[in-house]
C-alpha cells in the first residue's frame, strides 16, 4: 500500500489541470451583457430593478462577467448590441421605431434576452406585432391585486432554468400577470414555471378565477426567457427565486458560441 499511494498521487499531478480538478477558473471576463431599465417608471417597478442591478452586480464579482446598464436603448444599433451576450430589461422595452428595429434584428440574429415583468406587457395599444411573435402569446389579460406570494409550479424540471428548482415552491409577493392567449398553446413554447391553480381565486382587489397562468417560459426559436417577476422590493428575499433568475441568466448566456459559460445538458 505504502508504494501505490506515491504511485497515485504521482499520477494525478501529472494529470492536465482540467482533469485533476473540477475548477475552472476564468482568465477572462466570460461574457458581456447590457441590463436596460427605466428609471421613470411606476415605483414598485424601480424598486425591483434598482435591487436586480445589485443583485446582478454581485454575480460580476472577480471579473467573471461585464455588466453595463442604460436607461435609454437611443443610439444602440444593432452592432452595438452584438456586443452583448444578452439584454436584460428590468421592466422596460424598446418603444422608438429605430430602437425596436435594431432589437428586432439583435434578436432574430441570435441575440439572448432575459426579461422581467414589464418589459414584456403589451396590449391594444403597443403596436408591435414582432413583439407578440417574439413572446410567443397573446397580450396581457388580467393580473392579481395587491401583490401577494403565490404557490407555483414548476411545469418542467427538464430544463435547466428548473432542474435544480424544488416541484413547488411559495414566490415572493408580485404582481402577476395573465395572458391570453396564454404562451402554452403556441408549440414554440416551453412553459417552465406557472401560478399553481390551488391558487384560485387568486388576489384581493383585482382578483383572478382561473385560467392557465404561466409565468415563466422561453420561445425556442429564440435565445430568451421570460419572468413575470419584477413588481415591488421583495423579489430578491427568496433562495429560491434567486437561483431560478441566476438559472435564468446562465441558460440564455450558455446558448451564445460567443461566450465562455457553460450549463450541463443545455
């Protein structure tokens, strides 16, 4: 035994890095992106992004990733944002013509998306017919009020935004949003998380009875995820929550040849 041990341990430092250990550390930032956010928006919508910029930032710790933020998406052409591995809208989309073309043509090009509740309402009046392509579902609907926690489900653990989630867990207070259509009847679409029906009737003032009601899903024909979390200052309370915004990320972030993160089984 006292010759195999020398034996072993002379084997493993010989051993190429990657195959002695499990680290593997960045010599470089991995990826690039650019978080969009409206500072004149309603105040519960502020509240969430000014935490989610923080929340965010921590994740930039060492260097692992560049992390810019605008309030405005003007002057942002489509070169400019190939730069960026993703946009991620706290609450807020492109809404000039310039503006929504250059974010048309980032995305069809194989642009990443990660957006927040707001950042994906539309209705009647937003004339935008991409968008709803895009989305994968119909315009907003109906939404619960006050903002309260919610039992959600998760409809797939498959994916890896969900894999490592619990089947059920409680979210943290939010105003959510129902659509209709609702995005699963569009086969393009992969719902991952939904309001659990056990739910219903669901809310105090504004009060939804029923319906499907997803709340997180990705169109597979883009690089992008949905979450309708982002309303009011208790987003980020939860551990459970935060690892399905960090899941969220690291998916749409994995999926670009260009960047240097990797997710398991993606």
């Amino acid at each position: 035994m006292k010759r195999i041990i020398p034996f072993i341990l002379f084997a493993i430092s010989n051993l190429p890095f990657s195959a002695a250990c499990a680290q593997d550390y960045a010599r470089e930032p991995r990826f690039r992106a650019l978080v969009y956010w409206e500072p004149r928006a309603e105040e519960a919508h502020v509240q969430f992004d000014k935490q989610a910029m923080e929340f965010l930032h921590k994740l930039t710790y060492g260097e692992g990733w560049i992390m810019d933020c605008t309030t405005s998406l003007a002057g942002y052409t489509l070169e400019r944002l190939k730069q960026y591995s993703v946009v991620i809208a706290l609450n807020a989309q492109p809404h000039a013509p310039e503006e929504r073309k250059a974010f048309e043509e980032y995305m069809e090009q194989g642009g990443g998306w990660l957006g927040f509740h707001a950042a994906a309402y539309n209705d009647r009046n937003t004339h935008w017919p991409w968008f709803n392509k895009f989305l994968g579902c119909g315009t907003f609907y109906c939404n619960n009020w006050p903002p309260q926690a919610a039992l959600v489900c998760c409809d797939t653990q498959q994916n890896p935004v969900t894999r490592s989630l619990p089947a059920e867990f409680v979210a943290p207070p939010s105003e959510f949003y129902q659509w209709q259509p609702s995005p699963r009847e569009n086969p393009d679409v992969e719902v991952l998380l939904s309001i659990s029906p056990k739910m219903f009737p669901f809310g105090i003032k504004d009060i939804v009875h029923g319906g499907d009601f997803p709340i997180v899903w990705t169109n597979k024909n883009y690089r992008m995820v949905y979450l309708n979390m982002g309303h009011g200052d208790e987003g980020f309370i939860d551990a459970t929550q935060q690892l399905l915004f960090t899941n969220a990320l690291r998916w749409v972030v994995s999926r670009d040849p260009k960047s240097k993160l990797l997710t398991p089984n993606s």
